[in-house]
C-alpha cells in the first residue's frame, strides 16, 4: 500500500508539473528556469560538498557546496523572472528575498513576480519604479515562499519520504516503478534533477534515480543512432543532456518514453538490487550522479553496479529500435527543416 500510495502521488505530481508546463502562461520557460537552478545549486553542491569534499577531503570545496546547495530557493526566484524577461536587477531583487526557503517556494515566488513586476515598471513613473518595487515586490516574494514552503513540506518531500519508506519494503519494485519514471522524466519538460530535489529524495530512491539517468545517457545514445533521429551531434547531444532535443522527443513521445521506461526499470532493479544509497539529493543527473555515488558507497560496488547500469541502458536501447523499427518517427529534419 505504501509503494501504490507513493507512485500514485508521484504521478499526480508529474502529471501536475506537465499540465503547468503546457498550460500555464510561459510555463515552459518556467520550468526550464527550475531545472537551470537545479543544476546552479544542486548540481555544484553534488560535485564540491560530496566529491570534493567528502571523498576528496578539501575542507573548502566542502563549504563551496554547502553554500550552493543551500541557495536552491534564491536561484530559482531569480532565474525564472531572468528568463521570463524580468529586468534582472529586479529578478535578483525576488530572488534574495527569499533566502533561506527552498527551490519549489522560490520557484512559485519568482513565477508570480514575473507577472507582477512589469506591472509595476509600466504603470508606475520611471525612478520610483525600484522604490515601488523594493517595498512592494520583496515582502510579497518572501511571504508567497513562506507560506507555500509548509504545503511544499506537508507534501512532496512527504512523498519523497513515503517513497524511501517503501524502497526498504520492497526494493524490486521500487526499482523498477522510480528507475522507469525519473528516466523518462529526465527526457520530458521536467528536469530530473528538480524532481528528485524538490521531493528530497535520498537513500536507495536518490541512487536508483542517479545510476538509472546515468544509464539512460547510453541508452538514448544507441536508440538514437539505430532509429535515425537525426545526425552523429543529434546522437551525441541526446545522450549527454536528453533535454537539448526536447522538440525531438516531443515529436516522438511513445517510443522514446516506453525506451526510456524499460531502461530505467532494468537499471533501477539493478541499483535496489546492490542496496546502494545516496544522500545528496537532486543528482538525478549522469556525470554528477555517478561521481557522488562513490562518496556514500564501496567504489568497487558503485562501478561495478555503474558498468550493469550501462550495459542495461545499452541493451533497452537496442531493444527499443527493434520493437519501433516500424514505427512512422519524425526526425530532426522534418522538424527543423
């Protein structure tokens, strides 16, 4: 009941975050300015706190990551404003304001004050506009963090924990329901990286997440290649970062999902399998993810384990080019001209 209780909730959310994404007003942009922050702070903690200075030692680049890590909220209230087209000296402005809150509060914060601070470059005189803003914008950023960081609280991180609960219950199945999602939300509008971080996953659901991206990284590489998207820089590209061919994968939703899906699933059963951890959360990410699994693991476990994690996505590749070999794709040229 836990595990059916956690993956229903975790697709509510997803299917939340995907209705936002093409709904909502620039919610597109929105959501790509999320999965910017993620990497901006996340993804610096990820590499100096626990690579740096966990397994390294180097007491400094411990404090780097720490810092970063704990300006999710800040870089989130910033960045969306900035790609919204907010002045970005006022998009700052939001996004100090709500230092201290996490990436989803500052996500909602700086959303809101990209509609509400143009309003107040239009409407009020040139110069008194910043006053304006500074004693108008700022307290309503913060307020708008503060009251939905408890909603935040009392709901994805508790699905975030009702997921790590579930994973020591039955891990298998666990594996194959995480490792298959995250994969494929790592393809769709919504960063893996921000989901894993604002559910605060961590422990065996953070590693399925990590490795089963990582593997998704060969997979999509082969899939690619032997379906015919598009040219060797296609291939290449997909296969470091999936979301610098949304427009492809948009365009071919079924199999490059159901592909992403089965390679997850394998890879995730591998990692729950081997019971290994990772308490960094947000690294749902290929290099990052894989680096800072030797901080929490035995280094012959984690390569070893990493090695299966690329074979798996290698085969599910494979094995999505035979089962849509006759499937009507359009590729990179029918798309882009």
């Amino acid at each position: 009941m836990e595990i059916l209780k956690g993956t229903v909730l975790l697709l509510i959310v997803l299917a939340g975050f995907s209705l936002f994404s093409l709904k909502a007003p620039k919610g597109m942009k929105a959501m790509g300015a999320l999965a910017g922050a993620a990497t901006a702070s996340f993804l610096v903690e990820a590499f100096q706190y626990y690579v740096g200075g966990d397994l390294l030692g180097f007491a400094f680049l411990k404090d780097v990551g720490a810092a970063a890590g704990s300006m999710g909220g800040v870089a989130a209230a910033a960045l969306v404003p900035i790609a919204l087209g907010v002045n970005p000296t006022y998009a700052i402005l939001v996004g100090v304001s709500v230092a201290g809150y996490g990436i989803l509060p500052g996500f909602l914060a700086g959303y809101v004050l990209s509609f509400i601070v143009p309003q107040i470059e239009k409407r009020v005189p040139q110069g008194l506009d910043l006053i304006v803003t500074i004693c108008f914008a700022a307290p309503l950023s913060r307020a708008i963090a503060m009251y939905s960081s408890p909603l935040v609280n009392s709901t994805l991180l508790n699905i975030g924990g009702i997921l790590e609960s579930a994973s020591h219950a039955s891990p298998v199945l666990m594996g194959i329901i995480l490792g298959g999602i995250i994969t494929v939300v790592a393809t769709a509008p919504l960063s893996s990286m921000a989901l894993t971080a604002m559910l605060g996953l961590t422990g065996t659901p953070m590693a399925i997440g990590a490795l089963s991206v990582m593997g998704s990284s060969f997979m999509n590489g082969v899939f690619f290649h032997r379906m015919g998207f598009g040219d060797k820089k296609t291939t290449i590209a997909v296969a470091i970062e999936p979301l610098t061919q949304a427009d492809i994968i948009s365009a071919n939703p079924i199999p490059v999902y159901v592909t992403n899906f089965i390679g997850g699933a394998l890879a995730g059963t591998i990692v729950a399998l081997y019971g290994l951890v990772n308490q960094a959360t947000g690294t749902a990410t290929p290099i990052a993810g894989l680096m800072v699994m030797y901080g929490f693991n035995n280094p012959l476990v984690v390569t070893k384990v990493a090695l299966m994690c690329a074979a798996a996505g290698i085969f599910a590749g494979w094995l999505g080019s035979i089962i849509f070999k006759n499937y009507k794709i359009k590729t990179v040229y029918d798309i882009r001209g």
